[in-house]
C-alpha cells in the first residue's frame, strides 16, 4: 500500500526544526510543551496565534462559537502535530467558561498562557444603535475578556509560570465615531488589564500580564460583523479592506514576541503605533484627523459622477 505523503514542512515543523514559515529554529522554544488556551480561535488572529504556537511545540485548548471555523483551526494544528483540544464555548456564557477552565486544566494538568481573544465589532452612531447591539459588544468584547481571566486566572498562579493575554485594540487607544460600543469596551480591557497587571505583581503572583493593541488586521471581522440602520455596509468593509494591512499571522509574531519578551503593552502594525503616537502626543486632538477624514470621504462621494441607470 502507498504511504501517505508527508509535507516536509510540516514535519520539519512537528521536529522543531523549522517554523511554519520555514525558517531554521535554533534553540528550544520557549512556548514548547507549554498549555495555552485561545478564545475566539476559529478565525483571524485567534486561528494565526493557534498555528503559530502548534509549531511552536505548544499544547492547545481552542475554543469558539463558530463550530465550522473551529474544526478547521484545530485541524490544521493537529496536522502539525500539535495535541489539541477544540470546545465551542461562547465567552458571554460565565459559567460555561468556568467549567471549560477546571476541564482544561484537569486534562492538560496546568494552564500556562491564556488569550482573551474573541471579539466582535459593531459601527453606527449611538443614536442609531440599539441596546441589543450595544450590549452585545461590550458582552462578548469587555465581558468575555472578565468571564476568561476570573475562570482561568487560579490555573495561571498554579502552574507558576502563567501569562494572560488580553486582546484590546488600538480603538481601546484612541477613540473613532460610529465605534462608542467597541472604544468602551477596548478602553475597559486596557484598564482591566492594566490593574491586573499590578495586583499580580502586589501580590508576588507568578503571572506576566499583557494587553494587546492591534491595529487594523486582515481577518473577517468586519465582513461578519453588523451595522446600524442607515450605515454603508459596503462602504464600511471596502475602507476597511483598504485600511487593513497587517496580515493575521504577523500579528501572531508580534503578539508572541511581545508575550515571550514579557511586555505590558503590546502594540501590533504600523497603525497602532500611530494611535498610541497621536494619543500621547495630542489628548483629544487626534479627533480632528476623523473629522478631516470623514470630510474628505463626503466630499469624494459627492464628487463621484453617479452610475447611469441601466
Ligand atoms: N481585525 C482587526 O482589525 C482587529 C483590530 C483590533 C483588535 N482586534 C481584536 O482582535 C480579536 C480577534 O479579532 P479578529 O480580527 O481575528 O476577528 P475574527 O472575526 O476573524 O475572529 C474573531 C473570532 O471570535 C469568535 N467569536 C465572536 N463572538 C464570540 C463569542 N461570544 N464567544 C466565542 N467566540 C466568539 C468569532 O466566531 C471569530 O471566530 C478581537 O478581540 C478583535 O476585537 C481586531
């Protein structure tokens, strides 16, 4: 009978020899043999952080609400060879999520790293949003973050080297119209994350602490996420396709290389750099660059000769 054919990568990768990139690894990884949980993983940065770390040598707990996404990210991860554990969970649902730590931990015996990933985004201007979208934002995007950390921060301390990862955004830096549901919520992780930060070290905890800023990433964010009456779906997702130039799986390298050198704030693609820039340097000034911008944008469109009828 004919073997299967092996992709040379992927075993080069399985051996610790390559990463998934193809590039020689030289030394033991730090992120071999450790556990780390992924919220969210079924898609975008949650998938490209679980890929990267598969190769990494990492053992994986990912989790999702979106079952077909999920099965493939854990999938491509076995493929690599990692040992992966794959649960639909929805990070709004607190006690299922505090269930699904004392599993984890109970068949992986410690949890070492945990991304608070899972995010959804939502445009309109809050006098066109509704409470249900409203709180549907700050349910999954500040909640879920609260639900991850208080149900798995007990298996953190214990394995005495435990890292949390909060996924903030550079809109929890900088504040845009149309996004007052996403800014609260991305500015109430970073303050969260921030004082978990110094309770850890107040209280000599083994747990590094890290908040993450990313800029606009090329996942499927906006294409699934809603908008309020009245708002240019496709206008919205063709500028955000223009603005997103940081592919996901760079953002995984940022965001592990900013988690393996134990950094507070993790800023990932030149646009977050920029928000933090503008933040420190203007206070509140940054608001006249949307102003302009969304000057600008009318402008264009009241420019743009009219399609004829057919
Ligand atoms: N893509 C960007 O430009 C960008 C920028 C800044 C911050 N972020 C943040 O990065 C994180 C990942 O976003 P992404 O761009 O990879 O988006 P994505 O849509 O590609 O992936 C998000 C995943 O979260 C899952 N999810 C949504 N609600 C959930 C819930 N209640 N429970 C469990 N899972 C749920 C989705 O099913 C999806 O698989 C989010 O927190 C997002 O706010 C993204």
């Amino acid at each position: 009978m004919a073997r299967p054919s092996v992709n040379p990568l992927v075993t080069a990768c399985r051996a610790g020899l390559l990463d998934r990139r193809g590039h020689a690894r030289l030394s033991q990884d730090p992120f071999s043999g450790r556990v780390a949980v992924i919220t969210g993983a079924g898609s975008g940065i949650g998938r490209a952080l679980a890929l990267d770390l598969a190769c990494r040598g990492a053992v994986l707990a990912v989790s999702d609400i979106d079952v077909v996404g999920l099965g493939e990210t854990a999938r491509q991860c076995s493929t690599i060879g990692a040992t992966v554990r794959k649960d639909t969970i929805d990070v709004t649902d607190r006690d299922a999520m505090s269930t699904y730590a004392n599993d984890v931990a109970a068949q992986f015996g410690q949890v070492n790293l945990l991304f608070n990933n899972a995010g959804i985004i939502f445009t309109g201007d809050i006098a066109q949003s509704s409470y249900d979208d409203l709180e549907r934002v700050i349910d999954v995007d500040f909640w879920g973050v609260v639900h991850g950390t208080k149900a798995f921060l007990p298996q953190l301390i214990a394995s005495g080297a435990g890292h949390l990862i909060n996924i903030s955004s550079a809109y929890g830096l900088i504040s845009a119209p149309s996004y007052s549901a996403y800014n609260a919520a991305k500015f109430a992780v970073r303050g969260f994350t921030e004082a978990i930060q110094q309770e850890m070290k107040a209280a000599g905890h083994p747990v590094q602490v890290s908040c993450v800023y990313p800029g606009a990433v090329r996942t499927l964010i906006m294409r699934t996420s809603k908008c309020a009456d009245g708002q240019d779906h496709a206008a919205i997702h063709e500028l955000f396709d223009k603005m997103a130039r940081t592919a996901p799986e760079q953002a995984a390298v940022t965001i592990l290389r900013g988690v393996h050198a134990g950094k507070g704030r993790i800023l990932v693609g030149p646009d977050a750099l920029a928000a933090d820039m503008l933040a420190r340097l203007t206070a509140t000034g940054y608001q006249q660059l949307f102003q302009l911008a969304r000057y600008l944008n009318e402008h264009q469109k009241d420019r743009k000769p009219a399609r004829k009828e057919r």
